[in-house]
C-alpha cells in the first residue's frame, strides 16, 4: 500500500476531525499498558477496541486494514510457533509430531509465552495503526507537541517520515529500469540488487547534505513552527478524555488482575 493511500484515509476517515490530542493518549496510553501486561488477555481486549474503532467507527474499509495487519500477523503467528516449540518445559507437552526423524513437542509454557507475545505484537499494532489511519500526520506531530516530545524527536520524525517514501519511490524506479532491461538471471538479479541499493545510499547522503544547506540557507534553528499547532486554541473535551481515562483505567485494573494469567 502506498503512502498517499494511507494519507487519503486518514484525511478522509469518519474519526478525522476528532480532537488529535485524545487519540495520541488513547494510544499511547493503551499501547504502554499492553506492554506493561502479563497476560495476554488486556492486550486483546485492546486490540479489538482499537479494530472496532477502526472498522465500525472510522469506517475503514476491512481488506485495507487486514493488509496492513498482515506483517505484524505473520511475525506474530512465527513468535507463536517457534516459542511453542523450542520454549517450555518437557514434563508439560501438548502435542507431538515427528518430521524427518526428529520429534517436535508443542510446549504447554511455549505456548502461553507465544501467546503473549503475539497479542502484544497485534494490539501494539493496532494501536499505531488506529493512529496512523485516523490522523494525518502533521495533525500526530502537532499533538505529539501538545505532550511535551522533545522537539527534536518530533523533527526527525517529520524528516524520516517526508523522505523516507521518497527514497522507496526512488528505489522502485530503480528497480523498474532494471527490470526493463531484461536482467533474468538469478546471479545479475543480485548483482544489480547491490548496485541499486550502493546507489540509493549515496543518493541518501546527497539528499540530506542538500537538505541541511537548504534549511540553513533558511535560517532554520531547530523548530518547524506549525501553523496548525498554533492556531490550535480549543481546549480538550472534558468528556472525552473523561471517556478515554475511564477505558485505560478498566483495561489497568483488568491487566491487574490477570496478572501472570494464562490461556492454556
């Protein structure tokens, strides 16, 4: 999925012109204390909050979540396997198979463990997405102002993220003119592989020695005044953050009171 398929949908959602500043907390706040859980409950108990905001509220379309969810599914599901098989305790198997002469055994503590892991994995997930679909991102800078990042942070962010689709578009064009030039063999395929990306790293540090004499040229003193971020007056909603406080204080007591609790 391309970058302005993802900047279309977070301008044009149902929860675009919600206050920036109350979905940066419910983020952020929902994704420290699914980090923080020892069980794998709280972490899905947010990761379907954050997928009901995101389909039934801000009504995005499924096949275009789902495809965004699909790397952080693939390394979720691999954590689950791999710890179900290699991590645990023998006297507590669950299940056995043998594949080329060699026994595996599912793991009962394995399995816990890459549970927990991957729920963590999705609901964190979900939680950037739920951000990254329903804000744009000069709106997710501004709030990330309103609470207090060191400004610094917030400008790298903004350079990394301005540039970084460059570079990819840069590199695909590469990749494309190589490709139209008939190279089939598996052994120039590599080889050129290494020349593009030799050449894209060069073209990285001549973008960013151009945009450094650019900005001085500006006077720029490390802060990027936003005009947005100015004229955001309007005090935050009450009952809203209400709102949001009341759900992060649930899903706390709930990681509380699961604590080290398991599914199997």
């Amino acid at each position: 999925m391309s970058h302005s398929t993802i900047d279309t949908i977070a301008h044009t959602n149902r929860l675009r012109h919600i206050d920036t500043r109350l979905k940066v907390i419910f983020a952020i706040a929902t994704l420290l204390i699914t980090v923080a859980s020892t069980s794998p409950i709280p972490p899905l108990l947010a990761f379907i909050t954050a997928n009901i905001l995101i389909l039934f509220a801000a009504k995005i379309k499924f096949r275009t979540y789902f495809f965004l969810l699909l790397t952080p599914l693939f390394f979720g599901l691999t954590g689950l396997l791999l710890m179900s098989l290699f991590f645990g305790y023998s006297d507590s198997p669950l299940y056995s198979f043998e594949i080329l002469s060699h026994t595996f055994v599912v793991q009962r503590e394995g399995v816990n463990m890459g549970l927990l892991v991957a729920s963590r994995t999705l609901a964190g997930s979900a939680c950037l997405l739920f951000l990254a679909l329903t804000t744009p991102m000069t709106e997710l800078f501004t709030g990330l102002r309103w609470l207090r990042i060191p400004e610094v942070v917030i400008e790298l962010a903004m350079m990394i993220y301005r540039y970084i689709f460059m570079f990819l578009e840069e590199a695909e064009r590469m990749w494309l003119a190589s490709q139209m030039r008939g190279e089939s063999n598996f052994r120039t395929k590599i080889d050129v592989f290494s020349m593009l990306i030799g050449t894209l790293f060069l073209r990285t540090i001549h973008q960013g020695e151009k945009l450094f004499v650019a900005m001085n040229s500006r006077c720029y003193d490390g802060e990027t005044n936003s005009l947005a971020y100015q004229e955001n007056k309007t005090k935050i909603s009450i009952t809203a953050l209400f709102a949001i406080l009341l759900f992060e204080a649930v899903l706390a007591f709930v990681t509380i009171l699961t604590q080290n609790a398991v599914l199997i």
